[in-house]
C-alpha cells in the first residue's frame, strides 16, 4: 500500500508538470522499445545463472526543467528474470509494468546522463514463460535505481542505454517460500536495456 502510494503521488506530480509545462511547449511525448539483457544477483548458491534476453516497449515524456535538466517519466512493460543455464526452459519469466521517473542532464546538446527510481507491479511470473506460474512466489513489487545516458537525432529520435538495479528481494517477504530453480531466499533484478525511441514533437 506505501508504494501504491508513492505511485500516484508521482504521477499527480507528472500530471501537474505536464498539464503547467505543455502550454509553454516544455513537453514532449514519445514511444520507446528495446532490449532487455536480464539476470539477477544476490545470495545465489548452486544455481548456474545466465543472462535472458527479452525486451521492453512504452511510453515517455520529457518535461523541460532547464535547459540543461528534464524529468523523464515513462510507463513501460518490461520482461525480466533469468535463464538457469542453458535450459530455457528451467528460466525464470518475470513480466513487469514499471514506472521509472528519470532526470537527465544534458552535458552537451543532445547528449544526457540519466539516473533515478524505478517502481515495478510484477503481473505475472512463469517458468520458462509457461506453466507452471509461481507469481505466488514472489515480490509482486521491486523497486530499484537506474542509470545511463542518451543521445537524441535532429531533437526527435531516441538512443538509450542503461542499468536497472534491482533493491527489492524478488523472493517472498515473509522468506518462507523459494522459487524452485533458485535455491536462495535473497536475490534482486539487474537489468541492461538498450532502447530506441521517437518524440512527436520537437522542443
């Protein structure tokens, strides 16, 4: 519930920049799609982990603070997890929707560095992407920090990569539960993304 709250905290603070800042055309909205190169970290024992490549699409809005600093929230899905070794099929799926609120800091004209929070509802989690579902098993929510840069074309297309690190334990809270091919109570998402994207209007 604390963090549903801070949910539409954010977004009443999106929606107020947003609905102040479009009619002196400080705005813009965009889509964004990518890669994700997904695996998990933490007190990991006996599990041979390796990196599962999914992908994430969504929605952005860059709100102009300055003309050196803007606030990017965006509203993405976002596929997460870990593959157990080779077998696909013993992976771990986790499909998120994530609200990360991004500042970016232009140190040359279209070139930013980006960090800030991220706030994730994991709907569903599988293994190998089908039966059986363990969502039971897990955090439904996970919060964590981003990091990056990007770089913007003639003001409108979008080149980005960054960090997602996970603070969350993706396990259950009440730790009496473990997901069947990780034997570990404690262990948290990281997440590389590389996205393209397109703003519909220029600043």
């Amino acid at each position: 519930m604390k963090r549903l709250n801070i949910i539409v905290f954010l977004l009443g603070i999106i929606s107020m920049h947003a609905q102040k800042d479009e009619q002196t055309k400080k705005v813009t909205w965009g889509i964004k799609a990518g890669l994700d190169f997904a695996t998990f970290s933490g007190n990991i024992t006996n599990a041979d982990l390796s990196t599962r490549i999914s992908f994430h699409v969504g929605t952005m809005a860059e709100i102009k603070i300055s003309d050196n600093f803007s606030l990017q929230p965006e509203f993405l899905y976002t596929s997460k997890g870990s593959r157990n070794g080779d077998n696909t099929d013993n992976g771990i799926v986790l499909e998120y929707l994530e609200l990360p609120i991004i500042a970016k800091y232009y140190v040359a004209k279209n070139f930013s560095l980006e960090a800030g929070p991220g706030i994730g509802f994991a709907y569903l989690a599988t293994l190998g992407g089908s039966d059986p579902v363990i969502s039971s098993e897990i955090n439904r929510w996970d919060f964590g920090l981003n990091f990056g840069t990007s770089y913007k074309i003639n003001g409108k297309f979008h080149v980005g990569m960054r960090y997602y690190l996970g603070l969350t334990n993706v396990n259950s809270s009440d730790g009496s539960k473990t997901i069947p091919t990780l034997p570990s109570d404690d262990f948290k998402n990281r997440t590389f993304l590389i996205s393209i994207g397109y703003f519909f209007s220029r600043k």
